[in-house]
C-alpha cells in the first residue's frame, strides 16, 4: 500500500484501492467491506476487461503480482 502503482493505469484504474479493496476480503474475512468499496469505485475507474488487459502496463517495485490481483478483484467482487 505504498501507492506507487498510482496513476500507472492508462485506463485510470484506482489500482492501489483496488488491490486494498481485495485485501480485506483475501486477507481479513471482509468480502463484504471488500465488495462494497470495489462497486463503489467510480464507474470509469473499476477494473474491466480493457484496464485488466492493459495491467502489464502498472508494475509494482514491491513485487506485488497487480495483474493478478486485478483480475481477481474483478472475478470476486463483479
């Protein structure tokens, strides 16, 4: 969560939120909390098929796999 992924994203995904949104549910048992703040994102800004196929595009100097946990918020919370 250090946010240096932010603004990477040339689809404006709000990547660290993203990442964080899923945490709660991956991590701390909250799908719920999880999911509600994902479908609260702003339409333009939640992950979809065009942002997940420019993931390749956002790196991660953490070593955070942001292509896969983007596409995992997408496949849990969508």
């Amino acid at each position: 969560m250090c946010y240096q992924c932010s603004g990477q994203c040339p689809k404006g995904v709000r990547v660290a939120d993203t990442i964080r949104y899923l945490s709660y549910a991956d991590f701390y048992g909250q799908f719920a909390l999880g999911r509600e703040h994902f479908l609260a994102l702003p339409e333009r800004r939640a992950p979809c098929a065009a942002a997940i196929a420019a993931r390749a595009e956002v790196k991660c100097p953490n070593g955070v796999h942001v292509a896969e946990r983007l596409v995992r918020a997408q496949d849990l919370f969508a």
